[in-house]
C-alpha cells in the first residue's frame, strides 16, 4: 500500500464519515481494494469502523473515521507534499558511491560513525590552528 493510497483514503473520511461503498466510489477503485487497503490502515491505527444504527435489514453498515494517529499522519503528509525532493541524477550517483564506502567500511569492522567524528576533530582542530596562526 502506497502513502498515496494511504493520504487519500484519509482525506476522503476526513471529509465525511463514509461506507467501504462510498469510499470505492469516492476513489474510483474496486471495493475489494478498499475493504483490504482499510483492514490494513485499521491494524495500523489510522482508521476505525463505527457501526451505525439503522433500522432496515441486513449487515449494519460501519463507516471509516480517522483516529487521532490517522489525522496526524495526514498532516505530515500534507506537509512533505508541499515540499518535494529535489535532487539531480549527479546527487543521486553520489549519494549511491557513499552508501558502497560506507558499506565496505563496515565489512572492514570500521564504524563509518566513528570516523566522521574523527574527521570532523581534525577538521576543527586545523580551523583552530588556521585561526590562531
């Protein structure tokens, strides 16, 4: 399940309290989708199912709230929206060489950690000199 899936299956019972028919309709999706996307996010804690009272016959119908988790989820969720990764294909190429360094340094029993510490001492302890002299 995407966080996309996810933000709109939220927004759409943020909107109004609303069926597993309504919420397939709503979204444009088949209702067994819906009926497994919202078993998923209900074991997640981002929805619950309310009965609701009604006098006809049949099954009762349960509409999908959000919970105070889901609600929360949504506004993160929002909010990164508004601000998307902007990254070029040489940021990128980069970012995958550091990750292979990094790799290999744990394979050699070195704490990739450990050695950014140290760097960063040597690199303040020549800013310092530079400094002083």
């Amino acid at each position: 399940m995407s966080l996309e899936q996810k933000a709109h299956i939220l927004e759409a019972a943020e909107s109004h309290p609303c069926g597993i028919r309504d919420l397939a309709r709503t979204l444009k999706l088949k209702t067994s989708t819906v009926i497994s996307l919202s078993r998923k996010m209900n074991e997640e804690s981002l929805i619950e199912f309310q009965k609701v009272k009604h006098s006809s016959r049949g099954r009762p119908k349960k509409n999908i709230v959000c919970t105070s988790l889901g609600l929360d989820f949504l506004e993160t969720y929002r909010k990164l929206k508004m601000k998307p990764l902007r990254a070029r294909k040489t940021d990128l190429e980069h970012a995958v060489k550091d990750a292979l360094c990094t790799d290999r340094l744990v394979a050699r029993g070195y704490s990739p950690f450990k050695i950014l510490t140290e760097l960063n001492a040597i690199v303040r302890n020549i800013k310092i000199t530079s400094e002083t002299g």
